[in-house]
C-alpha cells in the first residue's frame, strides 16, 4: 500500500511538472508574421521594422513571412487557419481586412469570427501618382484626357482599397479608367515608372523615395487633408470631389481564441515600439502617422470602416466579383 501511495505521489509530481511546460511563459518559441503583400511595399517595410524592435523585448525573434495575393485573402486565411496561440500574426490593412467583403463573393475568411484584432501601429497617406514624365501635369489633365480616350487608360488594381478609391474617382469624375491586377503596390509602382499604367493608386510610404529622386509625381492626396510631407499637393476635396476621403493603416491580427493575457502583451510590445525615436524617424520618412489603436478600438474602427466603404462601393456602382 506504501509503495502505492508512492507512486501516486510521484505520478502527481510528473503530472505538474508536464503542465508547467505546457503553460511555459509566452513566448517561448520564435513568432511568425505574416505580410499579405509583396516584400517593398510600405506594410511589408513597417512591419519588418516593428517586427525586429519588438523581437529584443518579446526574447524571442519575430519572423517576416510574405504571402501575396488575392487581395491579401492569401495570408489572411493562413492567419485564421493557425494555432489561436500567439506564434502566428498577420499584418492587417484596409484592403486586407475590410474592403475583401465589400468587393468579393467568396471570401476565405470571416473577419470577426476568425480574428483577434490586437494593435494598430500606423496610419499612412494615400496618393494619386503618375510617373514624372507624364503629360498630365495635374488631376485635370488626366480627367480630360480620359474623357476624350475612354477605357484606354490604365490605374494599378493592387489592394482592394486602390480599386474602391479608384472606381469613385471614375464615378465622380465620368471617366473609365481600366484597372490592371497586381499582386500587390510595388510591382503595380514598377509597372507605373515603366510607363505601362497611366495613373496609379499608392501610399505615401512606398511613393515617397520615388517622388523625392523625381520618377514619379503626386497628382492628389486621397485622403482628406493635406499631408506635410508633400504640401504642395491638394487633396481630391480640394479638387472637386465631394467626400472623397481615403486613408490608410497597418495593423496586427491574431487568430481568434487567442489568449486575452497573449494580446495585451504583443499589443504591450507594439506600442513602446511605435513610441520608440528609430521607428518615428522611419515614419517621418515614409510619411506615416504613429497611431496605436487598442484592440477594442480597432476592432471598432474596421467596423465603422466597413460601413462607409460599403456605401462608397454601391454609390460607385461596383459589383462584387
């Protein structure tokens, strides 16, 4: 009986043991996130640069992992396949997150039921851009070249959000513009210097180096106020185009069922890295504002996102595909 109650005891011992390396303190290994778009665009450049100031304090390295396409339907459906365990994040945008079902019949996830949100970390400017040499010296010009040659100019469709601000700029203007699918902003910006878009949709983050070294100019902000960076340039409002009103942000998601402790300590993590004086100067030069949403007020803003985006796409005539 003695030699019973032993082993008993010493089973228990085991048994605690096990569960303390099962509840080891997070994280205790590398943490993957995931960038829906491709590498250069400013979400993937924000996000290696959060990424490794957030890996010294986490102990543990926060790996970049670049899956585009879809819209970045692609990397949020990986996302919202994993582990709900905080090893796998994903960074979030407008296109990524809300305008998916706004302008897509089947999309590959469910925003609120398959994600956590957990941080904003930035918002960035959006512009009209067209390479330096164009003939069209400002929005005008475009317009009426437009009118004048119907559905033979081109605009970079490469996030969902550039086709919604685009396809309103169509509307209110009563041009054509003929979008061209990317999979993501660099390579539809490769395709603008190449003079193969006539116009092209993009933050100011990805434009800017292009802008300062004169291979591309800015038409418009898309936004609704003009940005410091680039003074000089008028928003759409300012041209004539009522309500136009387009901003961009980064975030981080996790996958929903992620532990609450698990959040609050990433969302921790992000915030002293977004206040830290390396990552405002790299917002300084991308032109982005340092913004940290808490994961209650993110999920809010998408929502109220989703919203006035719905009602730009059906004002704008724009069927889901």
């Amino acid at each position: 009986m003695q030699l019973t109650k032993h082993t008993i005891l010493l089973a228990a011992v085991l048994a605690c043991g096990g569960g303390a390396r099962a509840e080891a303190p997070y994280p205790s290994q590398p943490i993957r996130l995931i960038v829906p778009f491709t590498p250069g665009s400013s979400s993937d450049v924000t996000a290696r640069a959060i990424a490794q100031k957030i890996s010294g304090p986490l102990g543990q390295p926060v790996l970049v992992d670049n899956r585009p396409g879809a819209n970045g339907g692609i990397g949020m459906q990986a996302v919202a396949r994993s582990k709900a365990d905080g090893y796998t994040l994903v960074v979030g945008t407008v296109s990524s997150t809300v305008v998916p079902s706004i302008i897509s019949k089947n999309v590959p996830f469910d925003l609120f039921k398959e994600f956590t949100p957990v941080a904003t970390m930035a918002n960035t400017p959006l512009l009209m851009t067209v390479v330096y040499d164009s003939p069209f010296q400002n929005l005008a010009d475009l317009v009426s070249a437009a009118k004048k040659a119907p559905r033979t100019m081109t605009y970079g469709n490469s996030a969902g959000l550039y086709r919604i601000v685009m396809e309103a700029f169509n509307s209110q203007a009563g041009i054509d513009l003929m979008g061209v699918p990317f999979k993501g902003p660099a390579q539809a910006a490769t395709e603008l210097l190449a003079s193969r878009l006539t116009v092209n949709p993009d933050a100011l983050g990805a434009a800017g180096p292009m802008l300062q070294a004169k291979r591309m100019r800015a038409l418009a902000v898309l936004g609704s106020s003009r940005t410091p960076a680039l003074p000089d340039v008028p928003t759409m409002q300012e041209l004539g185009y009522k309500d136009f009103a387009f901003n961009g942000w980064l975030g981080i998601l996790a996958p929903a069922g992620t532990p609450q402790a698990v959040i609050e300590r990433i969302h921790k993590e992000i915030a002293e890295a977004v206040k830290s004086p390396d990552i405002l100067t790299l917002y300084t030069r991308l032109g982005m504002d340092p913004t940290v949403l808490s994961p209650q007020a993110y999920g809010d803003e998408m929502k109220k996102d989703i919203a006035r985006y719905s009602a730009v796409a059906q004002s704008a005539g724009i069927e889901k595909e």
